[in-house]
C-alpha cells in the first residue's frame, strides 16, 4: 500500500493554515528546483568546456586541496544519509509508502551524486583556468543554497519531525550541519588563496596557455560603467532631470502594463454575473492600455532625444579626438572604410546598449518579479514557479545561443569592415585605378568580398533565427502549461474564467 502524501497532506496548499508548510508540496517543489540546478550546471559546464577546450585538464595529475576533499566528502555524506533515511522508513520502522517523498529522496540522492562530479570537475577544469574567475559556477553555488534552504524547514514548521524523533533525528541533524558547512566551503573553494598553488607540481609541465575568451555575459556590466559617464551628464541638471523623468515614465508604463490584465480579468469576472454595465472598470482598463501603449512611451521616447544626442556627441568627439592624438604611422597605413564602419557601429551601439538595458532588460526583470509574487499570492505556489521555471529556462537559453551565436556575428562585423574598407580605399585611390585599367579586377575583388560578407551576415540571421524560436517555444510551453493548470482550477471551483483571462494575458 501506497499513499501520493503522508496523511491529510495535498499538493494543492504551500501553507496549511495552524500547521505550516505542506511536507508534500515541500518535498515535491525542493528536490525537483534541486535536480533542475544540477541539470543546468551539467549543461552549462559542458558548455564552457566546449567554448574553452580545457579538456586536456582531465589528464593532469595533482593532489586535491584538503578544502575541496572535505567539499566532495561531505556531498557524499548527504547522499548516503538521504538513502540510509529511505532504508530505515521503509524497511526498519515499516512505514506506509509516502510515493512523493520517496520520489523526492531518490531525486536528492542522484542530485547529490552528480553533484560531486561537477564540483570535482569545475575544481580540477575550471579553476586551472587562467581565463576563468577562481570561483564555482553561479547555478551551483545555487544548489547548494536551495539544499540548505530544505534543510531549514523543520525550524519553520516542526511538523516535519513528528515521527523522526527517536531514529531518524540523528540523521536530519548530521545532515543539516553538513548542509551548512557545503555551503560555506563552495564559497570558499576554489577561492581558498593556496588552492590553486595545489593542483598540480610547479616544477611540471606548466599550464597550458589560453587566450582570453571571456564570456560576453560576463564582460558586460564592466562595459556599462565604462560608458556610464557618456549617459550620466555630471554638470547638466537639465538632462539629469530628463533622464529622471523618462524612469518615471518607464515606471508609469510598467505599473499600466501591471493594470491592463488585472482590469481585464474584473471585467470577464462582472460579465459572468452580469448585474450592471462595470463602466468605471472598462473605462480604467481603457485608461490605462491607451497609456501603456501610447501616450507613456512616446512622451519617453521625446524626453529621451536630448539624451541620446549628448551620448552621441560626446562619444564621437571623444572618438574624434583620439583618432587625432594617434601618430602618423597609423593614420598613412590605415584603412579610412574600415575605420569609419567602427565609427558608425561604436556610436551605435553605445545608444542601443543603454536603451536595451534601461528600457528592455530591467522593466523585464521586474515585470518577471511582480508577476511570481502575484500568481503565489493570487493564485497558489504551482503558478509562481511555472513562471519562474520558464523564466530561468528563457534566460538559460538566451545566454546560451547568444554565447555560441557571438561568434557568427563577430565575424559578419569583421567581413562588413574588410567590405567597406575596400569599397571607400578604391574609390579614394580611383586614379590608381584608371591607370592601370583595373575597374574590373576591383569589382570583381568588391564582389568575391560581398560573397564572403553575405556568407558570415547568413549565418549570423540563421543563428537569430534559431534564438527567436528557442525563445517562442519556452514561452508557448509555458503559456500552454499555465492554461492547463489554470483549467484544472478552473474545473475544481478554485479559479473563474477571469482568472483564466488573466493567466493567458
């Protein structure tokens, strides 16, 4: 015999009122958010190691520091301890078969077990590197903060331990020191100041060089403070105070975009029980989509003008002048196209870079954080994650393909450069040119050029492509997933066809 959870327990509730957490939904929700990280940290280091071709480190033979032995051990431990806590419940004390913990338990067992081949592996690859920072990854330092958030549960609701005082006890303590003392040592290694001194003899073969391939991604903060202060006017308040104002638009606009679905779900809920015509909600709701998608980000869009013209003029006269302080070697052997193509592009894309992430990326990042804290409160638990699961399977992906798509477009920049290089050289040196009757040599050299550029530009938009639809089909999974869950709700009395609107909104 077999229950799905152990007594009165659903997976319906996070939080049973005059009880606490639910241990079935705390068993079901924390072990799954576990292998996940471990899935993804698979992923992304093989990955790296495939950007980086590291693996040669494999082969090399060194002494592991005492902190990552006791790192590896102490992961050991907990997977021996969750499997010895299944044998004692199962066949020592007799338990009824609860089948979502036990589900749970063999997922924190393979989770834990994985888990030390990744830390092994990141130590002895990873760290080695000398164009990679001396730090585990963020998604499994994540892990092991998730682990120890799951071992505090029974502080917050001493439910969980009812029936485990007289055996099992022992084991959650062991487990939950464990726990804690991972979670400072990942921290630690490979941080630890002489840890890298120990993984391999000095007087061997001395690592192999690499070039600097640093991630994109990482790279990219640093990039905005360097071009902060063509943004940030320190001495003009006038477009201090534009910029100010255009935040409070991006703010008006998103706390309106927060509106129109929730005004659009009162007004499905009104119409399902008609009484009287809800013209107040209709005309809020019209209210506030017409400013949403118009009269908010136009009056941005105006206000940010002048910004955009300051950044554009104190980059190019920046650049300007330092192409004036270089000496003249460089300026008789430059090519005049090529640098004015890296003119255009750098001016460019300083603009697009503060645009995209002041009025793209952060407005996502917090539409993302309202909507989680709306559908756990609103709905249940079950919605919040879904939209965290396909937020971090989104973001996972983007930086993924935009990683290995770099590539194609650093070379389609390349060929554009050596395209526009030649067409402006042979017009400036046109009476070379006709002196030696070579019009059809240099068209004939433009084309073969334009060839190679529209080879490197195809494969650049075909890995846009592939981006785009990796991006449609996390999201329309989602959507789907959250339609059947809200119908479900629906189906059950729990939910109303408003919330249905609101969930596909």
């Amino acid at each position: 015999m077999y229950n799905i959870c152990s007594g009165n327990d659903s997976l319906k509730r996070l939080w049973v009122p005059g009880r606490g957490f639910s241990p079935c939904m705390v068993d079901l929700l924390f072990p799954t958010v576990m292998i996940s990280l471990i899935i993804l940290s698979s992923i992304n280091l093989m990955f790296i190691m495939t950007r980086m071709g590291e693996v040669a480190f494999f082969r090399r033979k060194g002494k592991l520091p005492c902190l990552h032995f006791i790192l590896i051990f102490g992961m050991a431990l907990i997977a021996f301890q969750y499997g010895l806590d299944l044998f004692v419940r199962l066949f020592y004390l007799r338990y009824t078969l609860v089948l979502i913990w036990c589900i749970a338990t063999v997922l924190l067992v393979i989770s834990w077990l994985i888990g030390i081949l990744l830390v092994n592996t990141e130590i002895f690859v990873i760290s080695n590197s000398p164009s990679y920072p001396n730090r585990h990854t963020f998604v499994l330092s994540s892990f092991f903060i998730v682990s120890s958030l799951y071992e505090c549960i029974p502080f917050v609701n001493m439910s969980f331990l009812h029936d485990t005082f007289t055996v099992l006890t022992p084991l959650w303590s062991v487990r939950f020191i464990t726990a804690f003392t991972l979670l400072v040592l990942i921290f630690l290694a490979p941080g630890f100041p002489l840890a890298r001194l120990s993984y391999h003899n000095l007087e061997s073969t001395p690592l192999i060089s690499q070039p600097n391939q640093q991630s994109s991604w990482s790279k990219y903060f640093t990039t905005i403070m360097n071009v902060w202060p063509f943004i940030w006017p320190k001495n003009n308040f006038d477009l201090q105070f534009r910029i100010l104002i255009a935040l409070g638009c991006l703010l008006a606009a998103r706390v309106c975009n927060f509106l129109v679905p929730f005004l659009y779900k009162e007004i499905i809920t009104q119409f399902t029980t008609p009484d009287q015509l809800p013209w107040v909600i209709i005309s809020l709701y019209c209210l506030a989509y017409f400013a949403k998608s118009g009269i908010i980000n136009n009056l941005r869009t105006f206000i940010w003008i002048r910004v955009q013209q300051f950044s554009t003029r104190r980059t190019m006269v920046g650049l300007f002048s330092h192409l004036h302080s270089l000496s003249l070697r460089w300026h008789v052997g430059r090519k005049t196209g090529e640098v004015l193509r890296v003119i255009d592009r750098g001016n460019n894309s300083i603009t697009q870079l503060f645009s995209y992430v002041i009025f793209n990326i952060i407005p996502t990042f917090i539409d993302i954080l309202v909507a989680i804290i709306y559908f756990v409160i609103a709905f249940n638990i079950w919605f919040g994650a879904l939209v965290l699961l396909c937020m971090i399977i989104y973001i996972f992906a983007t930086i993924t393909i935009t990683e290995w798509r770099t590539k194609f477009r650093q070379k389609m920049n390349a060929d554009e450069n050596v395209v526009r290089a030649k067409a402006v050289d042979s017009l400036l040196n046109f009476e070379t040119v006709k002196y030696f009757n070579a019009e059809d040599e240099e068209s004939s050299r433009y084309d073969d050029l334009l060839l190679q550029y529209q080879e490197s530009e195809w494969k650049a938009n075909a890995s846009l492509v592939v981006l785009g639809l990796a991006q449609a089909i996390v999201i329309n999974l989602g959507l789907y997933a959250g339609c059947i869950l809200c119908a479900h709700y629906i189906v059950e009395r729990d939910l109303t066809a408003g919330d249905y609107e609101l969930t596909i909104v």
